[in-house]
C-alpha cells in the first residue's frame, strides 16, 4: 500500500495550470456512452497518472468514450474557476459528439479526492449546466467546513474565505431530490480526506432520497484509485454496473 500512501510524488506541480480534455475514445464507428474523470491533487495539481489514464482505459474496456480533465489549479483555482472548466468540458463533448462517436444520453462524472468535490459540487442544483445520471466520488472532498482537507479548501476558495462561501461549496449542505444518483467511495486508514466526507454525503443523498450506493472500505487509505489488489477493487465494477442501472432507468422515464 506504500504506492497510494506516497501518491503526492505522482501529481505533477510543474505542469501549467489552465484547461485541457484529454479523449480516450473507441473508433469503431458506433457511439458509446462517455464518462468525465476530475483526477485529484488537492486544487494544486491534476493527478492523471493514477485518477486519469487508468481511469479512462479502465472505462474503455467496458466499452465506454472517457474524457480526463486538466482544470485550473493553484492560483486560478479561485471558485468556480475548476468547475466552469468542467463544464466547458461537457460543453464540448456534447459539441462533437457525433465526430466522436459520443452518445450524450445518461453520461457519467468521476472525481476522486479534490477532484472529487468538483464533480460533486457541479452536479449541485445551483450550478447551471448539464447533470449526468451519475457521479462518482471516490475519497472526495466533499466540505468546506471543519472535516474539510485544508490544501484543498485554500486552493480553492484563498487563505480566509467568507462563511457564506465555505457554506456555499459545502455539497453536503446542499444536496436535493434533484441532485443525481452518485455511487461514492473511500477507506476508513485515509489520513488526508477525513472519511466523514463520505459518510456526510452519504446521509444528504439519502435524506434527499437520491440513489447512491455508499462505502467506507476497511484498510484503504487515500489515493487508492482503482485498488486493484486491495480489498476495495470491486468498488469499480461495482460502480459501472450503478451507472448502468441509472441510464436504463433514465431511459424507462423518458
């Protein structure tokens, strides 16, 4: 487990912050459901080496289009900076969905850590743009108030933020019957992103009647991404087969 315990070593700080989507499409001439991947790295960096790529390929061989999002970070990560980026982003893909072979029906939003409350805080009602049938967070940031990771929260809102917006960019403060289903994830040995985060948006989903599938691994520490040999790694099946359910439901409605 020392690779997720050190995994700051794979965010690249040198990297300029500013916008970029990366595709990871499958060219078969068919059109696929897509995904978009918010890697973590605190507002400081994007981490694509272990939240990114792995992702996206991981996403591919279930027969999914995956897009990974570089979004602004360090000083231009002020609010709502990263999250209109997210939104340009979905923006796009919808733009060239047909050049792409996209299928913009019941897509789906991953975050883990920092890029975790992105995703989060995108899907929130208030936040104007399109909502996927569902977001996946795994060991996200999900406050801003006292369970919060303090990097992220600085990076994002500056060094003493007004209470109206930490209450703001507190999802769990937020959360309604509208909000989309989530499937939301983290270890009880993580030592940077309090598991309360996920425990407190685990009980807003429920008390807004949202569907959400909701766990606390034992033994998984932060930066676990797809935990392949852990205890944890059914999390990312588990994960696909919610969303499934979600864009079969999402069907049935319309």
């Amino acid at each position: 487990m020392e690779l997720f315990e050190n995994s700051e070593a794979f965010y690249d700080f040198t990297r300029p912050s500013g916008y970029e989507l990366q595709n990871y499409l499958i060219n078969d001439g068919k059109k696929h459901p897509f995904a978009v991947i918010c890697p973590g790295g605190a507002y400081a960096a994007v981490c694509n080496f272990i939240e990114g790529r792995p992702f996206a390929e991981a996403l591919n061989r279930k027969g999914y289009n995956a897009f990974v999002l570089y979004y602004r970070v360090r000083e231009e990560a002020r609010y709502p900076n990263p999250q209109d980026d997210l939104k340009r982003a979905v923006n796009e893909i919808m733009e060239h969905a047909d050049e792409w072979g996209v299928d913009t029906e019941g897509w789906s939003v991953w975050g883990s850590s920092a890029g975790g409350h992105l995703a989060a805080s995108y899907c929130l009602e208030e936040y104007d743009a399109p909502k996927p049938a569902l977001a996946v967070l795994c060991y996200a940031v999900i406050t801003m108030g006292e369970k919060t990771h303090p990097g992220t929260r600085d990076n994002l809102l500056g060094s003493d933020p007004d209470p109206a917006l930490i209450d703001r960019t507190s999802v769990e403060k937020h959360v309604t019957p509208s909000y989309p289903a989530a499937y939301v994830w983290c270890g009880d040995a993580d030592d940077l992103v309090d598991p309360d985060n996920t425990r407190m948006m685990g009980k807003a989903l429920d008390e807004a009647g949202v569907p959400n599938r909701t766990f606390v691994f034992e033994g998984i520490p932060h930066g676990a991404a797809l935990a392949v040999g852990t205890s944890a790694e059914h999390w990312f099946d588990d994960a696909v087969e919610f969303w499934e359910e979600q864009r079969k439901a999402g069907r049935k409605a319309d």
